[in-house]
C-alpha cells in the first residue's frame, strides 16, 4: 500500500483529488513545507503543488495541505505499525479530506 501511495479525496476542492506518492522524498518534502507554512512563511504563489503517482500537479492552499498531510501520517503510520506488529486493520481508501 505504501508503495502505491494514498488517494485523497477532498469534499471542499475536488482539484485536489488523487493518489499521491508515499515515498522517502515526497514525505521529506511534505515535513519541510509543513514546516515551513507552521513557522508563518509564505509558500511560492501561496500554495503548496504535489504532484500525484500520475504527474499531475495539484495546488494545496495552506489549510488543504494541512489536512493533506495530517491524513498522509496517519495512513503512513498505521501500515507501519501493522509492518512493525504483522497486526492491525488496514486503512481504507479513499482518504477523505475536507
């Protein structure tokens, strides 16, 4: 599953719609710009683009991205866990975001 990434679905903002990469990279640089947005700066244009498993950018207002990633580490941490323990409930897909 983690190799296949995480579809998102969003109810507010169906341009977000998509199955995006849960790799090393793509988590790092996720991480960076969270970081970025919690510490007031500003993002390029003031969005943050992903670009999901098919290549098609996606522009993520702060608060979208917030969600994005806060679903992202939840879906990240439960298939680790399960890895870790070999027990647990696999996560459903779609992930709905606001």
């Amino acid at each position: 599953m983690l190799a296949a990434g995480i579809e998102i679905v969003s109810t507010g903002n169906s341009t977000l719609d998509g199955t995006y990469p849960c790799d090393s990279q793509s988590n790092s640089d996720d991480g960076n710009l969270l970081s970025a947005i919690a510490a007031g700066l500003s993002l390029p244009n003031g969005v943050a683009v992903r670009i999901d498993t098919s290549g098609n950018p996606h522009a993520f207002p702060p608060d979208d991205f917030k969600n994005y990633c806060q679903e992202k580490l939840n879906f990240i941490q439960t298939l680790t866990t399960i890895i870790g323990t070999h027990g647990g409930a696999l996560p459903t897909l779609p992930v709905t975001i606001p």
